[in-house]
C-alpha cells in the first residue's frame, strides 16, 4: 500500500491540471456526468491495474512469467516464486500451491480443478449411469450398449500404465484416460471398465462414451471384421460416439480436446465428416461390415464399401441423423 499513495495523489494532481486546463470547470457540480466517469476512471485505473500473481495473488513484480491455463486458454501472469514451483496442476498445467490435491500417482490439481475433479469410485458409477442413460437415448436406433455387466472403479495413472501392459487383447483401449476390457469368470462375461482418477466431470463424460462404445464393439462386430479393422478406425469410431456425445452436451471445450488429440491419426475427423455426409447409420455399417481397414481421406466414398449380410440389406437405405445432435 506505502507504494501505491503516491501514485494515486500524483494522479490526483494531474486530474485537477487537465481539468482546469482544458475544460474550466469552477466545482464538480458543473461537471457532466461523463466527465465524471472519466474522472473517476482516471483515479481509479491505477489503484485496479495492480496486477496480482495468477497462482498466489500476490502483486506481481517487474519481471514475471506469462503461463498458458490450459482449461480456459488464457495468459496467465505468474510471479517468479510460484513459477518455480516444483508441481503443477495436470489438468491445467499451472503451478499448484495452497489448497491442492495430490493424487496417489505423483500427480496434482489445483484448487480450481479438484472442484470438478471425479476422485472416487462412487462419484464414477453416478456419472456412468447419467452417460450410459443418455447414449441409450441419443442412439437408440444405431446402437445397444452393455447394461449392468460392466463394474466401474477409477484407477489412478500407474495401475492404468498397468492395464495397457498386462491386457494383452488387442481388444484394450489405448486412450489413456480410460480402460475397458471384457473379463469371464465362471462363464459368465463382464466388462471392467477403469478410469483415470481426477478428470474433470466433462472430460470424463467423454470418455466414458468411448469406453463403453468399445464394448459395443465387442459385442456387435464380427471377430472376422475386428481383425480386419484398423486400429486407428476402431478409435476412431468411439471418438466419433464421443464426439457426438459431447455436442448434445453443448460442451465446446470437450470439442475441442477430442479434436486436437491426434492418437487416431485423423481418423476422428473422417468419421465426424463421413457422419456428417453419409449419416450415422453408413458410419456403423461400415464399422460391422465394411472392406477397408481405414477410413479413406482421399475417396470417401469407400465407407460404401460394405460386405452386408443379405438379410441386412436395404434395411436402412435412408441416413439417418442421432437424436440429440
Ligand atoms: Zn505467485
Ligand atoms: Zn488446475
Ligand atoms: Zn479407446
């Protein structure tokens, strides 16, 4: 506070100056009511434009760092000693400091992100239950997904690293957020589908939807089909279902993040256009009965390339649009 004063009676002076001098003015009564905000503004700019430390709130020195929030995309200016904090949020990318939580794994979250963050089992299921009710709804006529044969736990990110080591399916997901596999015990098959503890509650909407199109996948296409299907396709497939999810949600930051994560090697962005072309009903044709290993970005038109079995053609010879979207 000692430093600001003399800024602001300096200011002060100055303001009296300008408006003796240019505009003669003999009391404030006379003043029109924007020169007053301009007044008021000019007073008060400098008390409001000292700048604080995005991480510890403290007034920013001279030299400091701009950091990139990675959830909202803004600049933020960090002072040096938060900038060298030794950990930072994995969800947003700042530095953690005050009332942040460590998970198990060595990783952290802000304050900010621990609010949305999904950290146990039971919060999971209810979020499960509340995705796998509206993927019911919004593809009802296209797809069944698996009811309650799928136990939900969260994971954190070594026992994930774990899964994707000892699966050995090819059948296992490669997103690494999220696992599913199909388990039989005693005969009787489930799926076990495991999620990154601490995701935010939107991002693990969208995951969850992959996952559990990877278990319709497992139920509705042939051995013969899986094999022949590429792997980057078969992502691809349940980042379109996730995709599609996440627009009826409205949720354009979960848009964005399936968009610019790049593991199915532009696969996603031929499925959202071949849905957007040849609807969603070619796409999971395609997906069960199709020739191709991957979609073609040169001749869209092979997603026609279908091996039906007879009793299924022209079922749907009209594309159909997802309800939701
Ligand atoms: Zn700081
Ligand atoms: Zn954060
Ligand atoms: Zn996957």
């Amino acid at each position: 506070m000692q430093t600001d004063m003399p800024l602001l009676r300096s200011l002060n002076c100055f303001t009296c100056i300008v408006a003796m001098n240019v505009a003669p003015v003999r009391s404030f009564a006379r003043l029109t009511y924007a020169k007053f905000l301009l007044l008021f503004a000019l007073i008060a700019t400098p008390a409001l434009a000292v700048e604080r430390c995005a991480i510890c709130g403290k007034e920013l020195p001279d030299k400091f760092y701009v950091m990139t929030d990675r959830v909202t995309e803004e600049k933020k200016h960090v002072c040096p000693t938060c900038a060298n904090l030794p950990n930072e949020c994995f969800v947003c990318g700042l530095p953690v400091t005050g009332d942040y939580v460590s998970i198990s794994d060595g990783r952290f979250l802000c304050a900010r992100d621990a609010k949305t963050a999904v950290l146990d089992r039971s919060a999971a299921q209810a979020l499960a239950a509340e995705v796998k009710d509206s993927l019911d709804r919004m593809f009802s006529r296209f797809l069944n997904f698996p009811g309650t044969n799928v136990e939900i736990t969260v994971v954190d990110r070594v026992d994930l690293q774990e899964l994707f080591k000892t699966a050995g399916d090819s059948y296992s997901c490669p997103n690494v957020l999220g696992y599913i596999g199909p388990v039989t015990n005693n005969g009787k098959m489930h799926y076990e589908m495991r999620l990154l503890s601490g995701l935010p509650r939107a991002q693990l909407k969208a995951v969850v939807a992959h996952e559990y199109t990877h278990a319709w996948v497992f139920e509705n296409v042939s051995q013969r089909r899986r094999r022949t299907l590429g792997h980057d396709a078969h992502e691809g497939f349940c980042e379109l279902v996730a995709y599609m999810f996440i627009t009826a949600q409205e949720d354009e930051e979960q848009k964005k993040i399936i968009l610019h994560n790049h593991y199915t090697r532009g696969q996603i962005d031929l499925f959202i256009d071949a849905e957007r072309r040849f609807g969603f009903n070619e796409v999971v044709d395609w997906i069960q009965y199709g020739t191709d290993k991957l979609l073609s970005k040169d001749e869209p038109n092979r997603i026609r390339d279908v091996e039906m079995p007879k009793k299924l053609v022209a079922k749907n010879p009209k594309p159909y649009r997802v309800q939701g979207q």
